[in-house]
C-alpha cells in the first residue's frame, strides 16, 4: 500500500465514525466558524443544518469549506444532499 492510502486509513481510523469538528465557510471575504455534529461515512463528511441558517446560506453562495478536528484540517467542497433522511 503506497504510503498516502495508508495515511488516509489512518486518519479515518481517527476520526471514526463521528465527531464535533469545526466546520469555516467564507462569504464576502468574510470567514465564519462554527461547531457541528459531523458524520463520517465512506470517507467523506456529512452535516446538517436548516434552511434558515446563515451557514446555510453562506454555503449556497459559497461550496469551499474547512473542517478541523484537533490538529486535522480537510478542506474541500460542500454540496447539498436534500433531506437528512436520505439513506447513506
């Protein structure tokens, strides 16, 4: 196994399943932060959030996200998956 998958491994093993991480999102060259329930299936992340939220809007606006755990930070992009009740 070359040596990136195995560090991804790693990481996941990590992370586990779930965890309270941070989650930044930017918005007219403003940063924003907060704290969210995170799930993590498959090697990727999953959150949610209302509508009626700023993050929610900020992230309509704007997909570049960050989401730090401790001393891990994932940057990437969002994208909406509909209801929370979507099966993984």
């Amino acid at each position: 196994m070359n040596d990136y998958k195995s560090r991804i491994e790693i990481l996941f093993e990590q992370l586990g399943i779930g965890q309270v991480m941070c989650l930044a999102t930017s918005l007219d060259e403003k940063v924003f932060a907060r704290s969210m329930s995170v799930i993590i299936h498959k090697q990727k992340f999953y959150f949610q959030t209302d509508k009626s939220y700023n993050k929610y809007y900020h992230l309509s606006c704007n997909k570049n996200v960050a989401l730090c755990f401790n001393n891990i930070q994932i940057e990437g992009t969002a994208r909406e998956l509909g209801h929370p009740q979507i099966i993984l």
